[in-house]
C-alpha cells in the first residue's frame, strides 16, 4: 500500500467513523485518553482499563506520546493493537519532537497500514522540559501547523489538533493562541482537543474566540477527574494549566484522605462537564490516566451510561 493511501480491502466500521461527523451529531460525543506504558506489567493494565472502558462505547479513544515524545514505538504498537482487536476507533498521536520528517512519515505509514485514518497532529514539549526551549529537530518541523499540512499531503487522513485554554506556555497571550488554531485549520485540521479544563470560562472563552474567526472547527474541552492531588498539581505545572483557586481549595481540604480527594475530584469533574455540555460542548475527552473507574463515575453521573 502506497503511504497514506487507503487499502482496497473493506475496513472495519470502527476504522472509517469521522471523528468531526461525531463531534456534529445530536449527543455528546465521548472519548478517553491513555498514556503509553513504560514496561509489560503497565501495559497490562492499560489494556484492563482499554477493555473496562470499551463497554461505555465512547467514539473515540487516544494514546499520547510519552514525556518530550518519549515511548513513541510502544504508543504505535498500542494503538495499532486498538485498531486491530477492539470495536473502538483509534486516534493516532503524532509529535515533531525528535523526528526527521522521513521518520513522521514513516509512522504515519504505520498508522495507515493498520487501517488508522484519525491522526492528533502535535509539535510536543521540549524532552526534559515541557517549559524550556523549543529545538526542533534539523531534519524535521517546527510547528503543528507543518505537521498538519505534512499529514494532509499523505493521503485522507482526518487531522485533529490541540487547543490550549489557559494559553500555550511558549505564547505571548490569548489573540496568538486564536491566530494558530486558526492556522492549524487552515492547513487542514477539522477538529482540535483542547488540554485537561478546570475552568468552564476559560475553555469557553477560546471555544468562542475561535468560532468567530473559523466557524465550524469543533473544540472538545480534555477532563481529567482528579484521584490525586499531588500527581495533577505537578502535571498542570508542566502543562502550563493553572489550577483555580476554587479547585484548588476543595481538593485541599480533603488531601490526606485518598478516598475523599477522589469523591472530591469526580464531583469537580462532573461539574464542569454539566456546565461546558450545557453551553454547547461537543462532547467531552477524558484523561483517564490508565484508570477506569472515576472516568465511568463521571460518565454516569452525566447520565451518558
């Protein structure tokens, strides 16, 4: 199969769904998030929480490239995997970091072979670093916006992007951060997700900045429901995400009590997504973490299964 190009053999229905027909349709569309294991004993129980998960059909699901684009071969072969032997749909990550573009090629070959057409097109943090400086690689791309159009030129791929709320820690403010989603779907893209939300404003404000310059580019708000207060501090550090203070004093107030500040993480979590699907969101993509169960809690609390 030449790259990018589709097979001439029929594809399971999962494999041909549209990520953006989804985000358009009556109800809101669910999806959910993993992160690439580090070893064998990781990669069982992600695909214990994959196979929990899978009973609540949600659309879509993703796993991300590790740290500063680390675990990339094992994120591949996962999401290659999800393709072949589950009913989801799987979207591809896909980062500049460290990548020659012959190297971005061959993984969206990769990816095309095994029947996957969805790609989430990502420059990624800096390795080491997520807030340092940006060094691309001196055969690759520097932006999302060429790795967008570098997809797009090879064959049909849907592209998705990401959208940063709190604005992207490299920005110089929020009209900037406007200008390239705008960008980004101008080389191509059709939908984008944004960073994990813990603020409804924030993320609407983003969602309807962009829909004035670039109508139809749907936008779905990332939710991570908290089970750990120390874990989720430390990633909105490196993400650049900050926590609001009314957030921040809730989980607080119940962190030396693990059971508590999971209570606490999913009533947040249910919260925000009842506001964000209330003013419009698309649906809602959730951050697992690799586990299951506050995910499901969440997603039946929305009354979603």
């Amino acid at each position: 199969m030449a790259l990018g190009q589709p097979s001439r053999l029929a594809r399971p229905a999962q494999l041909t769904r549209s990520i953006p027909g989804m985000l358009a349709g009556p109800d809101p569309s669910i999806s959910f998030e993993f992160f690439p294991p580090k070893d064998d004993a990781s990669e069982a129980l992600l695909w214990d929480a994959i196979r929990r998960l899978e009973s609540a059909r949600p659309d879509f699901v993703s796993v991300t490239y590790g740290a500063g684009g680390s675990n990339q071969d094992r994120t591949v072969r996962v999401t290659e995997r999800i393709a072949r032997e589950t009913t989801l749909t799987p979207l591809a990550h896909l980062t500049c970091v460290g990548a020659s573009v012959a190297a971005l090629r061959q993984v969206v070959g990769l990816y095309a072979a095994s029947g996957v057409r969805n790609i989430l097109a990502l420059r990624g943090d800096p390795p080491g670093n997520p807030g340092g400086e940006w060094v691309p690689h001196p055969e690759g791309l520097n932006h999302a916006t060429d790795l967008v159009a570098l997809v797009k030129s090879l064959g049909d791929f849907t592209i998705g992007v990401a959208a940063f709320p709190d604005v992207h820690p490299a920005s110089p403010g929020f009209d900037h951060d406007v200008e390239i989603m705008v960008r980004k779907a101008d080389a191509g893209a059709t939908f984008a997700i944004t960073q994990m939300v813990f603020d409804a404003e924030s993320y609407l404000r983003l969602r309807d900045a962009v829909a004035r310059r670039r109508p139809g580019l749907p936008i779905t708000p990332g939710l991570m429901p908290v089970t750990n207060f120390k874990q989720v501090a430390r990633m909105s550090q490196l993400m650049g995400t900050p926590l609001p203070e009314q957030v921040v004093s809730r989980l607080e107030a119940v962190s030396d009590d693990p059971a508590a500040t999971r209570q606490v993480g999913v009533q947040i979590a249910t919260e925000l997504a009842e506001r964000m699907l209330a003013e419009g969101a698309p649906g809602l993509h959730f951050i697992t973490m690799n586990r299951s169960t506050a995910t499901l809690e969440v997603h039946r609390n929305l009354g979603l299964g």
